[in-house]
C-alpha cells in the first residue's frame, strides 16, 4: 500500500478527522495537499510511523501535538508534551498586536513579562520581532518552564528569556514599576464548560484552562494587579474568550488609570484580544 492509498482510505473511513489526519501527514512527510495526491513516490518509508501515531490518535484522542511532540506556530517549530497548553492559530495574533502597539508607544525597549508563559509560544514570538526586548516570563508549572527553556535554546534567544516558577506576578517583585509590558494568554473558560471541551483538549492541563466560574478570575487579577509592576505608559494586552471581551474592557474602566482600551477580532471574526494603556 502508497501512502496516498492509505491516506484516501483513512479519510473515507474517518471524513470527520480528515483535518487531523491532513495534519499529521503534513508534519511526518514535509508533503502538502498536492504532493499527497500526484506524487510518483510511494511515500511507503513514512507508513509504519503514521499507522503507529494515527491508531494511537483515533484510538484515544490525545492531541496529535503531544504525540509527535511539536508543533508549528507562526514561523517556528515549538516542542510541546503533556502539561503544557498547545498553541493555537488564533493567539499568534496577540503577537501582531502587541508588537504594533510597541512600535507606536515606543515600547520597543526594555523589559516585558509574559504570564503563563507555557511552551514559550508568545514571548518567543515577541523575541523575534522585538529584538531590543527582554522577556521575564513566569509560569506555575515546571513542566512549562523546561519546555519553554528548550524553545528558547532551540531558536537561540535564551539569552533574552528569563523564566521564573511562580503565581503571575508574585517572581517579580523586584521588577515593580519597570516593565514595558504585561502579556498574557490566561486561562478564561468558565469551569461549568470544561467538560463540553474536545477531546483532545481534555488532555490539556486544567490549570492553564479553568477561568473560574465565570471565566475572568485570572483576566480580573491581571487587570487590578498589573499597574502595580507596569511602568508608566505600559502595554497590557491579553487573549479571552469570544464574548468576554465587553466584561474586560468593564474591568479596565473600572479599575481606573488604563487608557486606549482597544479590542481585537480574531481571524475568525470573533473578538478575542483586548489591549490597554497604563496611564501610570
């Protein structure tokens, strides 16, 4: 059997996992779509690895991510493994933006924080397009510390990371008052939605996850406490999920001091990232 024959098979059996499979053959053979469907090679020395990995896949549902053990996102290939959140498409756009506002503001200096830091995805991203930056980035999870450590040895900017175990902000005592900017990409899903999530996504850790019951606990925390550790005129700008957006911006009103609250859509038309301005 040609990979192509296995491929079409597996796809007529399982229509409903043809994005994952398309995925998974992507990341083992460097083929995309076209080459799958008129290539003369067999592509037979990359079966027994995709049968192994894709039987594992249908027949437990762990994220293809956490079998291969990488991930691409935006122009990287990040490590990833159990105990550390995947990803996703929609937050390299937390990127785009933060590193827009920091060309405006003049934030393109000095030293930023990334909350939950986890594989490293954000304050790598950062890194590359802001290379006059320094990044603390703080996580409670050991697991997410080394991963990111590793992704940052990878890419070579480990010299401009410094990571940290801890809750939020707590490492960075010694910091208040002189970051440039907070980033963050914290858990924000109601705990009552936990359990109607992928499958996949069951296998992610609950800490990075759980926003509490109404899903803005940690956003909530990071609005009252970042003014605290911002320096005047500092960047805050953090991911959410669609349909929290209005109950942020309401909590950085409140709060008092933040200037030019701005929201942001995601490629998928729904809003998803809110940014402000500490006034200092």
């Amino acid at each position: 059997m040609t990979l192509r024959e296995w491929w079409q098979q597996q796809r007529r059996c399982m229509p409903e996992l043809a994005a994952e499979l398309d995925w998974l053959v992507r990341h083992v053979t460097g083929w995309d779509t076209l080459t799958l469907r008129w290539a003369e090679a067999t592509g037979a020395e990359f079966l027994p690895q995709l049968q192994t990995l894709w039987h594992t896949y249908t027949q437990t549902r762990q994220p293809l991510q956490y079998l291969v053990g990488t991930t691409p996102w935006r122009d990287m290939d990040l490590q990833v493994a159990p105990g550390v959140l995947i990803p996703r498409p929609e937050t390299e756009q937390l990127v785009d933006v933060a590193v827009h506002w920091a060309n405006c503001w003049g934030l393109t200096t000095g030293e930023w924080v990334d909350l939950g830091i986890g594989s490293g995805a954000i304050a790598l991203g950062l890194l590359r397009e802001l290379p006059g930056i320094h990044v603390h980035g703080v996580d409670c999870s050991p697991i997410a510390l080394q991963i990111a450590k590793n992704n940052a040895i990878t890419l070579k900017l480990h010299t401009r990371l410094t990571l940290y175990q801890g809750d939020w902000f707590t490492p960075l005592a010694h910091r208040r008052g002189h970051l440039q900017a907070m980033v963050s990409n914290p858990p924000y899903i109601p705990t009552h939605l936990l359990a109607t999530l992928a499958p996949e996504v069951q296998y992610e850790p609950r800490l990075a996850l759980d926003g509490g019951e109404n899903g803005l606990v940690s956003l909530q925390y990071l609005v009252q406490t970042a003014p605290a550790y911002l320096a005047p005129g500092g960047l805050w700008c953090v991911e959410t999920m669609s349909g929290q957006t209005g109950a942020v911006v309401a909590l950085l009103q409140e709060q008092g001091g933040y200037q030019n609250i701005q929201v942001y859509r995601d490629w998928g038309g729904h809003d998803r990232l809110v940014v402000a301005r500490w006034g200092g």
